[in-house]
C-alpha cells in the first residue's frame, strides 16, 4: 500500500511527476536489534523494544526522511518480524508472510546482523532468502557496534555475499548520519515530496479479539495486519495510512487491552501502554465492543480513560452479522443499544454503530461519522454566542445558592478545541456543584455544535472587588463583557474588566500549556 501524497505540485523541482514512496524494510533475524533500529532512524519510540526475541509481528512504518534540508528523500520506513522466529502463539506462518509481503514490495532492504554474536545460521539463512531478490539493493547493517573496535570482528560478514556493510549502534547513536546516507544514495532517483499530512487519525482499541485488525485490513485493501482467533495478536500500536474520497487518514491499531492480573509479561505491558498512547495521539477513538461476549468490567475502564482524555468516542459493535443472525437485527440493536446507554451512563451522548468488518459492512458510514465527530471537535465558537447560551441556561435553571452565597457566571469564553475548552469566570468555583457543571455540559452539547463529543470546562475565580471587574447587571448572574460599543472615532471601546479579562484568559492558557 502506498502512502498518499500531494498532486499537481506547481511548477520547477515540484512539477516532476509525484512517484509512489519508496519502502526500505529492515529484515533479519530475532534479536538483531531491528527495532531499535526502526525507533532509531525515525527518531522516536514506535516499535516495541525487549529482549524476548519474535517480539515484532506485524509490519510497522512510518515516515522518515534522508538526504540533505536542501533535497530531502523521504520514504517509508518498515520493521519486521524475525526471520526463522518460532512464536510462542503458533503465528510463525502469519509473522513470515508479513515479511515477505514487505520484501516484495521493498525498494531497498536493510540486512541487519548482530557483530556480537558473529555469523549465526539464521543468518545464512535470511541471506540464502535475500539472493532470490533480484532488482531490490541490498545494504548490510552490523548492528551493535557500540565501539570502533568492534568494527574489527566485521570481516566474517563479507560472506553472506552483501559486499561492505556499515557499521552502526543504535544504542550508542553510533553512524546513523552515514546510514541514513547510504540509503538516500540507494533509494530510486525520483522525486518523492513529503507525503501530504493526514485529515484525521484514528485510534481503534478494544479488548483483544473483537475484530480491530479485521477492521483495519478492511481499511487498507490488505492484509495489513495479522489476523488471529488467538487474543493478543496484536502487540505494537501499527499506523496504516489509508485513502478515503481522495484524503489520507491514519488508522491507529492497538493490542487488545487486558485486565492487569491477565498481563503476562513485559509485553502485554508494553502492548497496554502503547494504546494508552494512541488514545492521546488520535484525533477520534474507536472502542471496539463483542456483542457476544456482552460488556466488560475492562470496556468500561478503557471508556473512562478515554473520557478522562476528552477523546471524541464511538461505541463500535462489531460481529454483528453473528448477532443478527440469531434473530431479529433491529430488536436486537435495540436491546445491546440500551445495553450500552446503561453500562457508559456519564458518556450517552457519544455514538453507536454496528458494523462487520470481516464484509466491510457500514464501515465507510463509520468513517465518516468518525469525520464529523473530528469536525465538531474543531470547532470555534463566537464568544457572544457562547455568552448568549450560558445566559439562557442559567435564565432555565439557575444554580442553587450555597448558604448565604449565590453562585455567578460573569463571562464565558472558549480558548482551545479539539477538544472544546470553555472558561467560565464566576464568583466562586466552589459554589457550582458538579451536577450543575453537568447540566451545563450538556446545554453545550444540545444548544452548540458538539453534540457528539466531550466538551472541557474550567472555572475561574474572579473576584467583584476587584476594580476592574464589571459587576452583574441588574443581578443577573451574567455580565457579557464580550459586546463592544463604538466611541466617536469609529474604533471599539474597550468595556470596562475588559484589559483585566483579556489577561485572564492569557494567564489562563499558559497555565493550559505548561
């Protein structure tokens, strides 16, 4: 599958003809340090790192760059399971076909052996493979070579038949400039532009074997994923660009989270970390729900961290062409819906949908709900419209006194999104009861457009003594500082806390920022 990129580039070095971008995979046996290698060249974490040999399944990329600032090459960087791995799940078949799946599409491959251990016969083996690949260069990386006097121990490498290998260390950030030279000499000599950035990312979670790398296959045309009755599959957090009406997305899969007492090793960890992760990283949150097997303790934990992130969600219940088989579809929707309201009570205004992955079924209808969820996310909204909506909603129900004192909103302001942040700057914070922050979230939802998705709200103190504070008018609890009037030079006047508001806000979000 190819990464999505900009076309009609203009005119000059931008005019040439947008070439698919090139793929370097990295191969090798288990343990030779891949993926540290993969983390190392893309200058993040992205694949997971453990001595446990055959800890990489899946083909994992991402976007890296070599060459100069003034001609950059980028490409796709692509880690791989071990070649001759035995998985302890019974999946060496599945790892192999990823592998060669990547080998076939690659135009340049990364041998990498480990100079520590020498030549092992799993390498001779992986090189044996290698000589069958006829048109794709071939760069062999000893990895590992922390010190130039291991450079010495190299020569028995010559014969795997891959001419002069480069050393490097990616643990002691050893020679990674030359590397990454190396292979922007070797790429094909086409213009290949930065790939365009994508309109959305979603983050697909869920317990293991509810269908996520179903989905994501489905997403991809591809087997992009592998696909196992066995849970746990999945263990990195793998991002697919894919294609949607001509726009690229990023669809995020995750391993299927697990309760801690069913967390078996420093993987399962990992695993569960790493989706925690894509859950911060993405722009709107699939959590994938079996109806067979009902609504989990752990769904809802996984819900409540979402929520605690402020994540545009949708329930997404798949298998259920399993369901709809077992009676009638639309009773049965009915039921699992109200299911669903019951078990996420502080989330109802979040989605549902049913889909089947494995056909394909309503998963367009899914991605441009996702799409919407996004757009609502981002939006701004006039801060006289916003005052207008809090002064209706305090007009319906107004907060209860607390004793002798009466709960204020002075001013409301939105000053983020993605999600939508909203400041209320009232008398007292500690006056309005969280149940009234509620009542007022959900005015937001119903008279604003976020009705699908979290919205975040501060209060702010501001006390009425202060000098530059405009007082409540005729004991309304709003005081809208946000309209302005005219004054005879034709220039808006600035109404009175105006200044002092303006400050506010300003400290208000850098304290948001830091």
């Amino acid at each position: 599958m190819t990464w999505p990129w900009p076309l009609g580039l203009g005119s000059g070095k931008d005019a040439k003809t947008a070439m698919p971008l090139p793929k370097v995979v990295i191969v090798g046996r288990p343990n030779v340090g891949k993926s540290s290698l993969f983390n190392w060249l893309a200058g993040r974490r992205i694949a997971i790192v453990d001595d446990m040999s055959g800890v990489t399944r899946d083909r994992v990329s991402t976007l890296a760059q070599a060459g100069d600032e003034d001609d950059p090459k980028f490409f796709e960087l692509m880690d791989t399971g071990g070649i001759g791995m035995v998985d302890r799940d019974d999946l060496s078949e599945d790892v192999d076909r990823q592998i060669e799946t990547a080998i076939t599409e690659a135009d340049l491959i990364l041998f990498v052996v480990d100079v520590r251990d020498g030549v092992m016969p799993l390498d001779e083996e992986v090189a044996q493979r290698l000589r069958y690949v006829q048109k794709t260069p071939v760069l062999l990386v000893i990895n590992k070579s922390d010190e130039p006097e291991f450079d010495a121990r190299g020569g028995e490498f010559y014969k795997l038949g891959r001419g002069k290998p480069v050393y490097v260390s990616s643990h002691q950030n050893r020679n990674r400039r030359q590397l990454l030279k190396l292979i922007a000499e070797r790429l094909p000599d086409v213009y290949t532009p930065k790939p365009s950035d994508e309109v959305m990312k979603v983050a697909v979670v869920g317990r293991p074997n509810t269908g996520k790398s179903t989905f994501i296959n489905t997403l991809a045309h591809a087997e992009r994923m592998i696909v196992s009755e066995r849970p746990g599959t999945t263990r990195d957090s793998v991002d697919v660009r894919f294609e949607l009406d001509g726009l690229p997305f990023v669809a995020i899969d995750t391993a299927g989270v697990r309760r801690k007492a069913k967390i078996r090793d420093n993987l399962d960890f990992y695993s569960v970390h790493r989706a925690e992760r894509s859950i911060r990283r993405a722009d709107v949150v699939l959590l994938f729900l079996d109806p067979t097997q009902g609504i989990s303790r752990l769904d809802k934990q996984m819900a409540d961290y979402i929520g605690k992130q402020f994540k545009p969600c949708i329930f997404v219940v798949n298998k259920w062409d399993l369901m709809a088989s077992n009676g009638d579809p639309e009773s049965g929707m009915g039921r699992f819906a109200v299911a669903v309201q019951h078990a996420f009570r502080g989330m109802g205004y979040m989605p549902l949908a049913f889909i089947t992955a494995s056909t394909g079924r309503n998963v367009k209808a899914l991605l441009n709900l996702s799409q919407s969820m996004f757009k609502q996310a981002s939006q701004r909204i006039g801060t006289g419209t916003l005052n207008r909506v809090v002064r209706e909603a305090v007009d319906a129900h107004p907060p209860a006194a607390q004793g002798s004192r009466n709960p204020r909103i002075y001013y409301a302001t939105q000053v983020g999104m993605a999600p939508p942040t909203i400041v209320l700057f009232v008398n007292s914070p500690s006056l309005f009861e969280p149940t009234y922050q509620r009542y007022l979230l959900n005015v937001f939802r119903q008279k604003l457009p976020f009705k699908d998705v979290p919205v975040k709200l501060y209060l702010r103190a501001r006390s009425q003594t202060d000098p530059n504070a405009a007082p409540a008018k005729n004991d309304e609890s709003i005081a809208d500082f946000g309209s302005l009037t005219e004054t005879r030079r034709g220039r808006a006047a600035q109404p009175a806390g105006r200044t002092q508001l303006d400050r506010e806000v300003n400290d208000l979000l850098a304290e948001l920022e830091s």
